[in-house]
C-alpha cells in the first residue's frame, strides 16, 4: 500500500515541476520551413530583445543571417541584406566583446567570418580558415571568448 501512495506522491510532484517549467519558457516558433531553421544565436548589445542568427542554408537566396526579435509575441525573424559577398553554410555566431554591430560566424567548413552588422546590412569585413582544419572536416559549433593581454 505504501509503494503506490509513493508513486502517486512522486507523480504528482513531476507534474507540478513539469507544468512550472513549461510556463516560465514557452517554446516559441522562428520559422515555418527548414531553410528559417536557427543553427546559432548571438545576443545583441543594445538589449533591446533582439539577437542575430544564423542559418544552415547554401543556396543562392536562401537566408544566411536574420535579426530575431524575441522580446514580443510574436517572435519576429527579418532576414538582413548582404554587402558583398555571403558566407556558405553558417553554423554559429558570437558577438565579440567590447565591438557593438561586430560578430563572428563560422561556417561548416571551418572558415571564421568577422561581420559587421549595421542596421539590416550585413557585411564580411574579414575571414581566415580555424587552424587545422582537413579535408572534407566540418565544424558545427563555436564561441569567442575574451582574455586578458598579457603583452608582448
């Protein structure tokens, strides 16, 4: 008697966390096909609940990079316009520290892209290949992270 009490208790106690956790972070949706799906993220600056993604597509006029506005519902997703030549195949974005508008993406085949982000331009400014990095290699992932200098 007392081992299905305990279960019942234990039921009910996962059910409650379960409907607490779903509350607080629903899911909400960026896209409706395959080619707005999200493969990296990167926060803004100006904290005004926007974020820069990037998405997993190579095709010719397929989005590449999109500001996420997350702060209302809905979610809005506005692809940005290219200056100049566009990266292939991102897989993740970064802010990098103490440069508003700049971020890093790295594409599957291991080339870091430092853009420029200016109002709903996007610009390369700059990329060079990861070190070691093979033939036929892929790289799903990445962050920046500061430092300190330590001179020299």
């Amino acid at each position: 008697m007392k081992l299905p009490l305990r279960l019942a208790a234990a039921g009910a106690l996962v059910a409650l966390l379960a409907g607490t956790a779903q509350a607080a972070t629903p899911w909400r949706q960026a896209g409706t096909d395959a080619r707005s799906g999200v493969s990296g993220l990167a926060a803004e600056a100006d904290g005004a609940g926007t974020a820069l993604v990037v998405h997993d597509n190579r095709r010719s006029g397929q989005p590449r990079l999109s500001r996420l506005a997350y702060g209302a519902d809905p979610v809005t997703v506005t692809p940005l316009v290219w200056e100049g030549a566009e990266p292939v195949d991102l897989e993740a974005v970064e802010a990098i520290p103490g440069m508003p508008g700049e971020h890093l993406a790295v594409a599957s085949r291991g080339i870091v892209c430092r853009l420029e982000v200016a109002g709903t331009t996007a610009t390369v400014v700059d990329h060079t290949p990861l070190p070691a990095i093979g033939a036929g290699d892929e790289n799903r992932g990445g962050y920046v992270r500061t430092a300190p200098y330590r001179g020299g």
